[in-house]
C-alpha cells in the first residue's frame, strides 16, 4: 500500500520539541525519534517497500520491516494515515 497523512494533520520538525511532530487542529504529537524516520518518508507516492528499502539503507544491518509495518498499521489505526486511493 502506499500511505498519506490524513488531511487535518501536518508532519514537521518542531525545534521547541526537538523532535517531529503531528500537528492537527486540536493540538500535537510528539513522535519519538524512529516514528519521525518513517513518517518523514510517507509521501503519499511511495509503497511501504521503498521505505522500509529506504530505512534499511539509512540504518544497515538492521531488519526494518516488520517495525515499520507495525507502526504504519498503528498510525492508521491511531487516523493519523491513509491508504491513498489508487
């Protein structure tokens, strides 16, 4: 699948934070450091496979996707992403 931010919310660097962010209308998440690395690659262009591909390449030797997987399925579920329709 290929996945995109829900609409009401906006993914970015917060310094005040030091840490990425979700922001929507009601206030903000604070997303921990491998959160930030995933959602900085959802682009609502890109297959889960090239990310978790991405990912491997920035952090070799480590097996990423079952992490990946797992965290874009609970940033679903959360409403935080969508399966952008084909």
């Amino acid at each position: 699948p290929v996945f995109e931010l829900a609409g009401h919310y906006r993914f970015q660097w917060e310094a005040a934070q030091n840490a990425y962010v979700l922001l929507y209308p009601e206030g903000m998440v604070k997303l921990g450091g491998s959160a930030g690395e995933i959602l900085k690659r959802v682009d609502g262009t890109s297959p889960v496979s090239a990310i978790v591909a991405d990912l491997e390449r920035s952090f070799p030797g480590v097996e990423l996707r079952r992490d990946v997987t797992d965290f874009l399925a609970h940033a679903r579920d959360k409403g935080w992403l969508r399966v952008r329709p084909a």
